[in-house]
C-alpha cells in the first residue's frame, strides 16, 4: 500500500506527542481567545500602550502568546523548541523576527545575527534551513526607490551597497557551511528589487547545491509565471532554482493599496484562485525536480496531500532533499508531525527575538489566523480531540 493511502491528518497523538497537558491547556485557551475578533483588534494597541509606558505584561505575554508562536529571545532561549521538534522528527528553521526597523547599526547587528543562525546549523540536522527577510538588513523606503526606478542620491546608492554587502555576507556564510537561507517575500511594491537581489545569490551560490531560496507568493496572480520564467533562467544559466512556495501574507495591506493608488491589485480575485496557483506551482516544481529545490510553506491539509501524491506519482523519495514541508511553530502540528512521522522531510519555523521587537510578528499571526477560515476552529477542535484522548 502506497503511503498517501495510511497518511493522516487525523492523528491526534503523534500531532501533540510533544505537548504536555499544561501545553494543551494552554494552547486550548489561547487559540479560543483568538477566535474572537473583537479581543485581536483591540489587543494590539493596547498592549503596545502597555509596553510603551513600562507596565509589567512582559511576563504575561512572555507565558502565553509568545511561548506558543516562539522559540524564545535568543537563539540559545529555543534550544528546547529545538530538540522538541527534532524528537518528532521535525526540523527547526530559526527565524529572526526583528522587522520595521530604519537604522544602519541596527542592520548590521540584523545580519550578524542571521549569521549566527547560520552557524548554529553547522552540521546540525536538527536546523536544516535558515531565513532572513531583505528589509531586516536594508530600508523599506530605500528597497521602494529601487523598485520604483526612482533615482538615487550618492548617500542612497552607498546604502545600496551595503545592503547588498550584508546579502552577500549571509548568502555566502551559508555557501560555505552548506545551509540553505530562504529570502522572505515582502510587499509588491519592494518585491521585484528583492526577486532580482534573490536570483542574483542563486546565480553565484546555487551551482552545486540549492543553498539560496526565493519566495513567490501564489496569491499574487503573476506568480506562478514567475517561477516558470525563473527556472527557465536557472536551467539556461546552470543553477539550481531554490523556491519557498506560500500562499501570502499581505493580501489587506495590498488590496487597500491598489484600491488608493488605483492599479490593478497584484491579489487573485478569489482564495480559489490563489489555491489552484499554489497546487499548479507544486506540479510544476515536482516536474522539474532536478532543476528545483523547493519548500512548500502551508498550512492547507489539500496542498500538504497533493504534494505527498504527487511524489508517489513520480517516484520521488520521501527525503528527496529538493522537497520540504513548512508550518509555524504553534500552528498545525497535525501536519507537521504526521507529515514528518511518515518519512517526509518537514521543518517549523521558529522565530524568536526581544518581546517587544516580535510583537508585530504575534499581532500579524493572530489576525491572520482569524482571517483564515476554518483554520482557528480546526485548530481548537485537534486539540479538544486530542484533550478528550488524554481525559484532561
């Protein structure tokens, strides 16, 4: 029997094997409380409020939210999330979660940890891949000016270089470890100077191996174009496409822009849409497989199915290096795990970093799960599932 036939989804003991009770408790009230609307948008502003003035919520915060959606403050701080998910046979992707920052020395120090992510995966099974975004170590405004083919100062295109230094510096300390760094996706409107800053790493550091990784966003509807035009770049020029698959995670922001400025939305009409892109770009990438390595970042049970048919279908093996799945850490452990305790290569991300610098990170994360129909009561009803098995 082949495995797509014995792989469930449904398997609530391998999916929470690694959560005590306490977690499960814990996890139970946090997603309930997330479930409601009303408490997630109003929780942010005064929570930020809280931060600003100094009352003591730290902790609070720290123990809950946190604690579930993050390795902890320091790389050293996930050590435990780290042999946790390895012990279920899931890998950890250590994600630096510092963003909106405008500062060179902040930058600097950004790429200098991302290094240190890096290093730490040195011969570590347990941390297969590694992730940076562009605008942890550059300008949004700078990132927007290329993008825009607005002309830059002489002060703007030394920042220019710079940026690109720290790129280099991260692509090439994970070429010479033998890592792979995925680039994040950001916003349309500073995605193509990234896009070109990403093929440019691939076209110096993924002769051998897929070490640098783009993401394409298949809600975008040009997207699924992209990675076909890009391998055909990659198999004319001798490199190894390296491609994270997702869904997206700007769609209000994007739509609300496109509607002010008035242009076209980059957004599919429909979350149908965005799902059939999705599912095409995984049939590609598994047709061309010796050109693609590829990480398929979902939480949709359909996808995760498809991708491990698709790989029966064309004999490709459960560990076939070119072929990883990915979810948060926090979020759909019954895929996750089960997907992992079936043989396939599977890795969490894990960001971590100072509470106060991560909070957008948790804000994002809460409220994009409620917009995800279905996805918070799934969620609750895994866990009540699996609560009910335990008799707690």
């Amino acid at each position: 029997m082949t495995q797509k036939y014995s792989l469930s989804f449904e398997n609530t003991e391998i999916a929470f094997r690694h959560s005590s009770n306490a977690d499960l408790k814990r996890a139970y009230w946090l997603f309930k409380i997330i479930n409601v609307n009303f408490l997630v948008k109003i929780g942010p502003p005064i929570t930020n409020f809280a931060v600003k003035i100094g009352l003591p919520i730290k902790g609070l915060i720290k123990a809950t939210i946190f604690k579930h959606f993050c390795g902890g403050e320091t790389i050293r701080e996930c050590e435990n999330t780290i042999k946790t998910l390895e012990r279920g046979g899931v890998g950890t992707i250590l994600d630096y979660s510092i963003e909106g920052e405008d500062d060179e020395k902040v930058f600097d120090e950004t790429c200098e940890e991302i290094i240190r992510t890096i290093k730490r995966a040195n011969k570590d099974k347990a941390i297969p891949i590694t992730v940076f975004k562009a605008t942890g170590v550059g300008r949004f405004g700078l990132l927007e000016k290329l993008d825009a083919k607005v002309k830059l100062s002489a002060a703007e295109e030394e920042e220019w270089q710079k940026v690109q230094s720290r790129v280099i510096a991260i692509c090439d300390k994970a070429h010479s470890i033998g890592v792979p760094v995925m680039i994040d996706a950001e916003e349309t409107w500073i995605q193509n100077t990234i896009d070109q800053l990403a093929l440019g790493m691939m076209r110096k550091f993924n002769k051998e191996k897929a070490i640098v990784y783009n993401t394409y966003q298949l809600y975008r509807h040009d997207k699924l174009a992209s990675i076909k035009s890009d391998t055909k770049v990659a198999i004319k020029e001798e490199f190894i496409l390296g491609a994270k698959l997702v869904r997206g995670a700007y769609m209000e922001k994007e739509r609300k822009r496109a509607e002010e400025m008035g242009y076209l939305s980059p957004i599919q009409p429909t979350k149908e849409a965005s799902d059939r892109d999705f599912n095409l770009a995984l049939e590609y990438c598994t047709d061309n497989i010796a050109h693609i390595a590829f990480v398929a970042g979902t939480h949709n049970e359909d996808s995760c199915r498809l991708l491990t048919e698709l790989m029966e279908k064309k004999n490709i093996d459960h560990k076939y290096p070119h072929i990883y799945f990915a979810q948060l850490l926090g979020m759909s452990d019954n895929l996750s795990f089960n997907l992992a305790d079936a043989g396939y290569l599977v890795a969490k991300y894990v960001p971590y970093g100072p509470i106060k610098a991560v909070l957008p990170y948790l804000f994002r994360r809460a409220q994009e799960n409620t917009a995800i129909a279905g996805q918070m009561s799934r969620e609750l009803s895994l866990i009540v599932k699996e609560k009910k098995r335990r008799g707690i």
